[in-house]
C-alpha cells in the first residue's frame, strides 16, 4: 500500500497560543482519521489538536480571495 500524499505536509515548529472551538461530531472524527493518515505518511505521531493551526493556515494561503482582501 503507497502512502498518499497529503496536502498538508510534515509541520514546522512554531510558536503557540491555545485557542478553543467546537465543531460537530463528524468532523472531529474526520480530524482524528487525518491525523492518523498524517502520522502514517509522515512517520511521526501527531493529534487533530496539532494540525487544525496548520490546516487553517494552509486553507487561508490559497485562499485567492483572503489575499486579495489582506494587501487590500
């Protein structure tokens, strides 16, 4: 079995701040399965709670219309 690319490549190291928010049910499981398939691409263990900063990152990068609005 290949291991599949994800858009979500292995994480830097950052600086963090704790921020809380509620999300339904499926989600959270999609999350927890993401992490799952991230660790097993990356080989190295890590939480939904990890990834949700560095997916919304990657989603407000490409994001055409956030750049447009940010360098106004």
């Amino acid at each position: 079995m290949s291991t599949p690319k994800l858009r979500l490549g292995p994480l830097p190291k950052t600086e963090n701040l704790k921020l809380t928010f509620t999300c339904p049910a499926s989600l959270k499981a999609d999350l927890e399965r993401y992490a799952a398939v991230h660790a097993q691409a990356y080989g190295e263990e890590v939480d939904a709670v990890t990834l949700i900063p560095h997916m919304l990152e990657t989603f407000m990068a490409r994001d055409r219309a956030f750049k447009r609005a940010s360098t106004g």
